[in-house]
C-alpha cells in the first residue's frame, strides 16, 4: 500500500495518521512565515509531495487555512503561538477530530493540550481575538462600522467563499450552463446579482470541465463580476483596464463589449499580464490589447491620453475584502502598507484619469473596505479635479436591470450581498 493510500484508509477509519499531520505542520511553517501568499506556497508544497492524493490536500489545506483564518483566536485556546500548538488547536476546534481520533497523529504534549483546547470558552475571548483580526484592524473597523457591524463584517470574512464562475455571454447563455453543470454533479445556481454569475457549492474541479476548458466559464467573484456592469462599456468603444493583473475584469467588459472596440489591458507588471494570454484565447476574445507600462509616465499613455471612452482602475490594495479566500493577508499586511498603499492609489488614480475623453467614464475599484483606500481616495481626487462629476452607481446598475442596492458609491459585503468585500466609485469626465 503507497503512502498516499494508507493516509487515506486511516482518515476513512475515523483516524488521523501522524504523516498526515505531518505535512500539515511542515506547509504551515511555511505559511507562517508570510514571505510569500499562501496560495502559492501551498501550491509549491503540494507540487513537491505529488503522492499526496486528493483528500490528503483537502485535509491539508483545511487545516492549514484554517489556522490563518483563526490565528489569534486558536493561539488564546491553544495557550501558544507555535505552530504545532496552532494546528492542534486547528483539528480539535475547526475540524472537529476527538483526542481518540488524533491519539496516534499526535506527539504527547499536543495531546496533552487537547483538554485544554476543548475547555476553553471561545466567547469569553476579546473582542479583536474573537474576531480574528489585528488590533489596529478591528479598531479601524470599529471605528468605521460601528462594533456590532464590524463584528459581523469580521466573523462573514472567517467562512470559506464559494466557488463562483462567470458565464461567458457572448458565447453562451446562463441557462445552458447551469443545466450543462448540474447534469454533471454540480450544486449550482445563478447569482443574485450578476447576470452572469454561477455559484457552486463545495469544492468542484471546474478547470477540467468542458465548459472552462472551452472558455464558456471563467472562475471570477460575482462582486468582481458586477465592477464590469459598473464600467457599462459598450461596443465599439475604446476601453482601458488600467491595473489589469490577470485580466478577470478584462475579460468580463470584452463579454460586454461582444469582442467590438478596442480594450487595452495595462498593468506594470508583464508577469501578471501574460497569464491574460491564454485565458483570452480560450474565451475566443481577440479585441484585447495588453500593455505592460513602464510607469505613470509611459509613452502609451501620453498617445492615449484623452481618448477612452472607459477606464477601470481596479487599484493595488490591501485586499482585506478578500480575507474568506486570502486570510493570510490580515497578517501580511500593517498599518504603514496600508499607507503605502493609498499613496500608490493616489498616483494611480491621477494618471489613470488621464486617459478619460469628455463625457467619458472612470471607475475606481478596490477590494478593501478600509476607508482609507475607498472614500478618503476619491473624495480626495475630485477636490483635486473639478473636471469630474461623480455618478450614482445605484442609477447605472439600475439602468442594466441589476437589483442591487446601492448608493451614489457601490459597497459590497459578505455578510450582506455573499460576495467579497468591494468598494467602486463611477466618475465622469465632463470638462
């Protein structure tokens, strides 16, 4: 019997092995060292340890995320910040397993916390504990929110998100895809507010499904999605994606678009932009133009300048919004980035803006809900720039028959809309 295979039988046993466990400890020392983003890292371990079989990872990466998840509050039940003590704590209070289950995974002196781990009301913990949260975060939020909001924004951003998948319209209907998905297995149905959005439940393998690998289906947040409605580009326009990364929005307003116009992906970073590559082939789109600038004072602007009709700028932040899916952000990330950040906004925002023709529109996006890369960012560009008027989101939603309630500025949160945590403001050009 492989490895592989014994671990399997032991966890189908009721049992724990200690090579399982193992492995968990090993990737979450890794993690712990925030020198990289989790994601990747576990990635990188599992590509080293390819005996693992499925389960094997699915256990793994439930623990392990687990702990950055609940750090703060696993450490205080714990009685420690070690990482074995951490991954104890993890398996006895997140994924349920019994001192019994966990006797031979165990070395005694984790075994020995078990009872204490157990015992230990977690409502008795502080409230920035409880929360999961650094202190100067949960005060910030509590400031913003008020405590009882913040608590629940907080406690939304702990549960796992789902796996949501945009269809792509140009190509398909939503209907179809749904039927093509739960003849398959899936447990899947339409999103509350994007017109294309899919939600699945659990963890499928959607990129070996005919429908992705025929680029019908892209993986992409239904909040994300909503920020390409927002845009409202139309056919035929010249549209930018002004920090495109990957180009999941790129790809969302070139749906929009039906493959017409001109739509320029720009971002600094060429490494990023090259994965748009192949997701655009696969999605059938030719109409997307990238760009990897070499700053705010890129030539390509300055030829531009003036000219689009749209321009997104999904801004570098903090990326707490997306804390279900990236919770070793809230531990990467201090007040002084943050700072950082909202200068690079600033920047960004301003050179971005140059782009805009007269009556053409700018949305400034972030997946953060520190007001400090929201609000304070816009207000202080249109103190800056007279020749921009600010629309109301909820109007342009509304006009495109999105029942999403929102204000002059759009919010979104988990505990409120099921999606992560957006900010977007729309700004018109009309000098």
């Amino acid at each position: 019997m492989s490895p592989a295979s014994r671990i399997e039988e032991e966890a189908r046993a009721g049992r724990v092995s200690r090579s399982l466990v193992r492995h968990a400890h090993a990737v979450l020392g890794e993690l712990l060292q925030f020198s990289a983003p989790a994601d990747q890292t576990l990635s990188r371990y599992f590509r080293a340890n390819r005996a693992l079989g499925r389960q094997d990872r699915a256990f793994i990466a439930d623990a392990v995320y687990g702990v950055l998840r609940r750090k703060r509050s696993l450490a205080a039940l714990a009685g420690s910040e070690a990482p074995a003590a951490l991954l104890t704590a993890a398996l006895v209070r997140l994924l349920g397993f019994s001192a019994r289950a966990l006797a031979d995974a165990l070395p005694a002196e984790e075994l020995a916390r078990v009872a204490r781990i157990k015992a230990t009301p977690a409502d008795r913990l502080p409230e920035p504990v409880r929360a999961d949260l650094p202190d100067w975060l949960w005060t910030r939020l509590v400031i913003q929110e008020g405590a009882a909001e913040a608590d629940r924004i907080a406690q939304a951003l702990l549960n796992p998100a789902p796996l949501d998948l945009r269809v792509n319209l140009a190509r398909a209907r939503r209907e179809e895809i749904l039927e093509r998905l739960r003849a398959d297995g899936f447990d899947a149905h339409a999103t509350s507010y994007s017109p294309a959005g899919i939600r699945c439940a659990g963890r499928p393998a959607i990129n070996r499904h005919p429908a992705f690998l025929a680029g019908l289906v892209e993986v992409q947040d239904e909040g994300s999605q909503i920020l390409a409605w927002l845009v409202a580009p139309r056919r035929g326009e010249m549209v930018a994606d002004y920090c495109a990364g990957a180009g999941g929005k790129t790809l969302a307003m070139a749906m929009l678009m039906r493959g017409t116009g001109r739509l320029y992906a720009m971002d600094t970073s060429a490494k990023r932009l090259a994965l748009l590559a192949p997701r655009a082939a696969r999605a059938g789109v030719t109409s997307i133009h990238s760009a990897a600038l070499s700053g705010d004072t890129d030539a390509r602007l300055k030829r531009l300048a003036g000219k689009m009709d749209r321009v997104l700028v999904d801004a570098p932040c903090s990326g707490f919004g997306t804390l279900r899916r990236n919770p070793d952000l809230k531990w990467r990330h201090g007040e002084a980035a943050v700072a950082e950040l909202a200068a690079k906004q600033r920047r960004i925002l301003e050179s971005a803006s140059r782009l805009v023709k007269r009556g053409g529109r700018l949305v400034y996006a972030t997946c953060s809900f520190l007001r400090e890369e929201n609000e304070q960012i816009v207000d202080d560009f249109l103190r800056r720039e007279p020749a921009f008027t600010e629309r109301s989101c909820a109007d342009i939603l509304g006009a495109q028959r999105i029942a999403l309630e929102a204000g002059t500025r759009l919010r979104l949160w988990p505990h409120v809309h099921g999606t992560d945590a957006f900010f977007a403001a729309a700004l018109e050009r009309t000098a």
